[in-house]
C-alpha cells in the first residue's frame, strides 16, 4: 500500500530528531524511520549536550529532559606519558538557572528526545532500516524502501539524516564516501563511580560538572584527542584519532584508550571504578571543506551525515541539532508557500545555514583540518613533549641559574624545530584559526 507523508526522515540521531519535531510541531505529517531498536541505541555515548540549540527547538526541555550534569569547569591539557601542561576554566557563574552545558547519555537522551518528537505527531518507526532512496524519472527523490515490507513509501521530501557513515547518501550518489583523512574513529568506556567520589574527585557540587580533553603523545604522533566527561554516577572517557593515521600506523584504538586511562594524570581519576559500556563510532572531521552538497530534488541532508562537525571545539550534537531544525524550517516555509520540494526552493535551507554559526564556524576553520593532518607528529607529540620540559624545567629548583634554565629551554624548542620551523609552525596555525 502506498502512504504519502509530507515528509520522511531518516535517522532519529540529534539532527533526525531536530527536523522531525521541527515539522511535526508545524503540523507537516512526517513519518522517521530509525534501525535501532530505539532511538540511541546505536549511540550509547555520554557526551556534551548544548542547551542554547535545544531551547530553539524545545524551549522548556530542562522540565524532564535526562540531563546529567551542567558543567562548570573545563580543563585543556597537553600530555606526554607521565605529565600534562594545562589550562583550566571553572567558574560559579555556569551555576545560572539556565545551564548552558550538560552532560547526557545519549541513549536516554535521544529516547526523551524521540518521545518529544512522537508526542508533537510524528510517526516514529524502530527497527527499520531505509535500504535505498526511492526516486522518479527524473531522478526526484520520492521517497525510501525499508527493510521492513518491500513496499515503497512516498514523501514530498526526504531528510537524510543517518550519521557519518551517510551509507545510503553515497549509495543514491548524492554524495562522497567520507576520505579516511576527514574521519575519526573514537573508542569510548563508561566507568562508574558513586555521586560523591565524582564529586570529590573534581571538586564538584549538586549536580556541577567537569569535562576534560587532552592532546599529547597519547595519541602516538596522530592527530588526535583524549576526553573525560563526568555525568552524575559515571566517567565517559575516549580518545579519537583520524581513520588515515590509524591505517598508516597500525596502532590500536583500544591500545590507545588503555594507555590515557593509565597515565598517572587520568589513573586516580577514574581508580575503583567499574566498566560497563565500550562503544565505538566515527566523527565528521573534515570540516568546511568536506561538507558535500546539502540538498537536490526532494532531499536534504542535516548532521553528521552532511559532516556539520566542528572539530576543534568538538561541538557535533549543537550542529547536528541546528541543521535539523534549519531543515526543518525550511521544508516547512516552500510548503507554506504552496512550492514544490525542488532543488531550487530547498536551497532556502542552504542560505538558512549559511547564515548560522554552523557555517561560519566551519569556514573560519577550514584550513584546520588540513594542517593538524599533515602535521600530526610536531603538534600532537613534538610540543607537548617540550612544553612538558619547559614546565619542569621552570618548577624543578635547582641550583642552576634561571639564565640557563631559560637558554636550555629556547635551545631544546630550537633543536627540535629550528628557528624557521617554529616561525612557519606559529604562522600556520595562526593562519588556520583566523
Ligand atoms: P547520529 O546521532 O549518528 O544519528 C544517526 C541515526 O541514524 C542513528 O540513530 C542511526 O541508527 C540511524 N540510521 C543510520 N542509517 C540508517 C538507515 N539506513 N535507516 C534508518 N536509520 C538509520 N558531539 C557533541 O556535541 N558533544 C560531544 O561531547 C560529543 N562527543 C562525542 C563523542 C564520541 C565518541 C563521538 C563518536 C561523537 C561525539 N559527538 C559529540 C558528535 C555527536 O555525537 C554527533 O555529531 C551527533 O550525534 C550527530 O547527530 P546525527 O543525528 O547527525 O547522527
């Protein structure tokens, strides 16, 4: 039998859910079709969860939204195998009525969020996996065929919203498959600890959170990065490095996490705790200039699947979020104009995103990813090594005059670089961060 939705989206991550409860909640009849038996059961991670994006979408979510904590401090460390460099921002005015950052589990988050969705009218289908776009002649985008029945389902418009592997995107030659140098393969455990040894251990209160990341030679020379989120009466911790450096260095993911969680700066952090989950999933890293094209005939793309990722801040969720809802917004607008879902009017969402922090974000970034993939060994192992140094050097009082101390230290960032070297390297990354 043969339904016409308004619209279907696939996929009930943060951008799915985003598009489906922004055209729901316009009264547009949407049908998301999701594989996992619920919506987050293929996204077990703990993980940042930014409120100014939801409050867009869903003002008053912190009334029963499954939030862990709000953080309140965030600490950068530069690593070498026995020290870590740092710096460190906490502040009491994170403490506001209206948290800004929380840390959620996104397998009970993403089911709240999905509940939102059904509860604002859309249908909502598990287990069913959209095999292939469903297209006319004219190579339109007419609707998908599931796994479930053989039978193919009609929409005026699809939202593709399926995450990083954007496997049936590639399929329909909508898009690339991601380069392995513009994805990351993280690994991720969930160590759980009682409420108060948290909070002890961080220094936290009633709630308050502490979110660490860290580069350094735990990545062994890739171009990479280590994080810790504390939730209420668990650890989150991971590292993720690019998918190209896994494959020229052969190094083990999990080797890598085994490694972070041993260093003596994570060891005592984490000490007593009790493993329960170990997940592994691909991040877009590719930034701007791997964001493939966002719309065609009767299709859009949002999320993870349209690699809206911003990697240096680690933001995806937030970009995830605000696609969907851009999307959403404008499927909403061409049909409110009595327009078809065509290439020319769904280029409204393009415009909408363009005028974002999502894209602009990306853009002043663009030449970020580049950089830190092709040199990778000096600022993932070479400066934090010799940052380390100069650290210990400064803090060890010994009897050698501070001059010396000084000279040795200018000298060892010389060796290691050159003068012409760290000149180029400054230039680079300020180059690349403008
Ligand atoms: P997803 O959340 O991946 O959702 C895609 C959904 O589509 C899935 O539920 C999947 O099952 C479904 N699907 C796929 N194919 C099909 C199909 N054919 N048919 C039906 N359903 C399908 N971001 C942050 O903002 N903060 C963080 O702290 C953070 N930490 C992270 C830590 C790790 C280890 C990882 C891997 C990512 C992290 N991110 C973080 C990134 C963030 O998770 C993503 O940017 C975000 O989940 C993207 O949302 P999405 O909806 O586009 O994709």
């Amino acid at each position: 039998t043969e339904e016409k939705f308004d619209a279907i989206v696939i996929g009930a991550g943060m951008a799915g859910n985003a598009a489906a409860y922004t055209m729901a909640s316009r009264g547009l009849k949407v049908l998301q079709l999701e594989r996992g038996e619920y919506p987050g059961s293929k996204n077990v991670q703990g993980a940042i969860m930014y409120s100014n994006m939801l409050e867009k979408i869903i003002p008053d979510f912190r009334d029963d939204a499954p939030l862990e904590r709000h953080l309140i401090e965030q600490r950068f460390w530069m690593m070498d195998d026995t020290s870590h460099i740092g710096m460190q921002y906490r502040s009491d005015d994170f403490n506001e009525s209206r948290h800004n950052r929380y840390t959620v589990i996104r397998a009970q988050f993403d089911k709240w969020f999905s509940r939102k969705v059904r509860e604002a009218g859309a249908t909502v289908l598990c287990e069913t996996t959209v095999t292939e776009l469903a297209r006319d002649s004219d190579g339109k985008v007419i609707g998908v065929l599931t796994d479930r029945t053989g039978d193919m389902i009609l929409a005026d418009v699809v939202v593709l919203a399926e995450g990083v592997n954007g496997l049936l995107g590639t399929r329909a030659g909508l898009r690339e498959t991601p380069k392995p140098q513009n994805v990351a393969l993280a690994v991720k455990e969930m160590h759980f600890l009682p409420e108060e040894v948290i909070d002890q251990r961080f220094g936290l209160k009633a709630n308050e959170g502490c979110v660490i990341e860290a580069a350094g030679t735990i990545s062994r020379s890739m171009a990479g990065l280590a994080f810790l989120y504390t939730n209420k009466e668990s650890i989150s911790i991971g590292i993720g490095c690019l998918v190209s450096d896994f494959a020229a260095t052969m190094e083990s993911p999990y080797e890598l996490l085994e490694s972070f969680k041993n260093h003596p700066s994570i060891r005592t952090l984490i000490a007593g705790s009790e493993v329960k989950e170990y997940a592994a999933h691909l991040i877009p890293e590719g930034g701007y200039r791997a964001i493939p094209q966002l719309f065609g005939n009767g299709w859009v793309v949002v999320g993870d699947a349209a690699q809206l990722n911003n990697a240096v801040h680690r933001e995806g969720s937030n970009l995830a979020m605000t696609s969907g809802r851009l999307a959403g917004e404008a499927i909403f607008l061409v049909r409110k104009g009595g327009r078809p879902m065509t290439k020319e009017n769904l280029a409204l969402y393009k415009s909408m995103l363009d005028k974002s922090f999502v894209i602009k974000d990306l853009r002043k970034y663009k030449d970020m990813p580049a950089l830190l993939h092709t040199n990778s060994r000096n600022f993932f192992t070479t400066y934090p090594q010799l940052l380390s140094q100069a650290a210990q050097n400064f803090m060890r009082v010994d009897s050698t005059p501070k001059l010396d101390k000084e000279r040795a230290t200018t000298a060892a960032f010389i060796k290691a670089r050159s003068r012409w070297g760290l000149v180029g390297d400054a230039v680079r990354l300020a180059f690349a961060w403008r």
